[in-house]
C-alpha cells in the first residue's frame, strides 16, 4: 500500500463519526480506516464496483418516432459520456474503485408510448442500449412499461418480438400494483413470449426485469427532478458504504447541476453470503441499501429465476404469480430478473 493520506483518513473519520467527536475518537476510527485501506489494497474484490446512474428519458417525446429516437440517443450518449469521464477522474489514485464500470438505468419512459405503436418500444430500447455502449457505459435497467394499466395491454401482442430482439439492456416490465391486481391476460402474454424464445433460442437466453408496485418515475426510491440525473454507488460490502459515500460525492461534484449522489448498495446477486444475511440488516447505514438484481431484497431467496428449454408457457406463469401475488397485494415493491 502506498503512503497514507492521514489528513484525508481523519477527515472520513469524523464525517463518519458525525456530531463533535473527541480527538481520541478520532484517533480509533481513523485508525480503523486505514487498517481496512490496507486489507482492501490486497483484497482480490475492490469495494467499489462502480457507479449506477438513473438518466431521465421525460424530456424525449415526439409524436415522430424518428425524433423520439435522435432525442433519446443523443440524450443517453451524452449524460452517460460525462458520468464515465467523472467516474474515470474520481477512480484515478483511488485505493477502492479499480472497475471501471458505470451502469445505465433508464426511467420516466411511459410517456414515450403514447400516440405511438407498441413496436415503438423496440425502437427506443435499441437507441438507449447502443448509446450506453458507444458511451463506453454498461446497460442495466429500462424502458419500462406497466403492463397494470389497460391501456398498455398492447403490449401483449409484440412481447414475443421484444423478448427475441433482447441483448444486455434489461426491459422492465410491472405486471402489477396494490391497486391492479395480476391480470390472467399478462401473465399468459408473458408465458407464452417467455416459453416460445426458450424452444426456438436454447442457446441464447433472454433477459426480463418483471415487477409489482415498481415507479417509473423514481430512482433508487426517490423523486428526482428529470434533469436529474441519480446516482448510487455500487460496493461489495456494508462495511464500504463510507468509502462508497465519499466516492460518489466525489462523481457527483463533477456536474452539481446535472448529478446528484443518493446512496451506497450492496447487490446480493454478486456478493451474497447467507451467513452474513442477518449481519446485513443489523446497524445499516441509512445511505446503503440492499438489493438484489435491481429490487428490494427480502429474506434468502433469490429472485433471480432462470427457466429451462423445455419449459412450457402454465409453468411460467405459476412461478411468476407464486413469487409476486403476495407482494402485489401487500403494496411492496419487489421483482425478478428472469433468463430464458
């Protein structure tokens, strides 16, 4: 490990600390710091993982498809050019951030949809994705549809298009709320695009987010003006959230106007030890939380479901209403990131 920076040791201690700590105090906690810099700078996973980023698509509209497009790619390639140069100026000399992703999320899209076909979705999906990616990002969450509300239903018809046509941008869809209750139609709809892709692409899986009581307008749970863009840092472990802190302020001074840094999270898809689940949930930092795979997570089990090539439409759509009915009910917000 290189030569300690003390002063900046000291400073994150009594950030951490908070209130009007003693010098001794002071003295322990930066002590800790540096004792975890230290194991860190040998440990094989470094605790940041990266930034995800959520990029507001409300001010793309047109009823000319061709324009809905330009407007989302430039919108997309642009805010995501600028995070991975502030993400790539705050990793340089950093002891923690040594990946160099910045991952894409994509919200206030329904409105896209109006006046437009439901085949419009695939023109917009393409346009985010291959921004993110001629950006240097990496593609995670969006568009988003709710297929809870009737007059998204059409939806229904072209699923089994959307979900051949799939690459690394994962389509959200809400199947779902408190207040709209799973519909037999949507579920059927999802099975059958679901079960068709599985028999005619055993060798290429697709990917879903599917949701209940999701927002299309929220980033990692809170309002955020549309020329907002949210930011969270990704780490590996609770213990990071004060460095994941500290390192997405750091990205998110970059651009005052146009970023803003909402929390540190830990997602179970990567760094899941059931062991430590209930650690976890002890003495959390109110700015980390805990996901798995882009939702809430709640309690061991995954929510990650992968389906075989032989499985048939009736079996899709008893998973996906045993694991999300409850929770549709219950007015939580919960999902599954499905492959097939």
């Amino acid at each position: 490990m290189q030569q300690p920076d003390f002063q900046r040791l000291v400073d994150t201690a009594i950030a951490t600390l908070g209130g009007s700590p003693t010098s001794k105090e002071v003295e322990a906690a930066a002590l800790r710091l540096f004792e975890k810099e230290k194991r860190m700078s040998t440990s094989e996973s470094p605790p940041i993982q990266g930034i995800r980023a959520s990029i507001s698509l409300a001010s793309c509209s047109s009823r000319r498809s061709t324009t809905q497009r330009t407007r989302v790619y430039d919108r997309v390639r642009s805010i995501t050019g600028k995070l991975v140069e502030a993400h790539l100026k705050a990793s340089l000399g950093s002891p923690w951030a040594t990946s160099s992703v910045v991952r894409i999320d994509l919200r206030d899209t329904q409105h896209l949809w109006a006046g437009h076909n439901p085949l419009e979705y695939l023109s917009i999906y393409s346009a985010a994705e291959q921004a993110i990616l001629d950006a240097g990002g990496v593609p995670g969450l969006g568009p988003f549809v709710d297929l809870s509300l009737p007059q998204n239903f059409g939806f229904l018809d072209v699923l089994s298009e959307i979900v051949q046509n799939v690459h690394s941008l994962v389509p959200h869809f809400q199947l779902a709320t408190e207040y709209n209750p799973l519909d037999t139609d949507v579920l059927r709809g999802l099975g059958m695009a679901l079960a068709i892709h599985s028999h005619k692409n055993p060798g290429s899986a697709a990917q879903l987010a599917l949701s209940v009581n999701a927002s299309d307008s929220l980033a990692f749970s809170r309002p955020y003006h549309e020329s907002v863009t949210a930011l969270s840092t990704m780490i590996t472990g609770l213990d990071n959230s004060p460095i994941g802190e500290q390192f997405g302020r750091k990205v998110a001074a970059s651009c005052t106007t146009c970023f803003q840094w909402a929390q540190s999270e830990i997602d179970l898809a990567h760094s899941f030890q059931p062991s430590e689940f209930g650690a976890l949930r002890n003495g959390m930092d109110p700015n980390c939380t805990i996901n798995h795979s882009f939702f809430p997570s709640y309690g061991l089990k995954s929510n990650r479901v992968s389906f075989p090539p032989a499985i048939t439409f009736f079996e899709i759509q008893e998973t996906l209403s045993s694991r999300l009915e409850a929770f549709a009910l219950a007015g939580k917000t919960a999902g599954l990131w499905i492959q097939c």
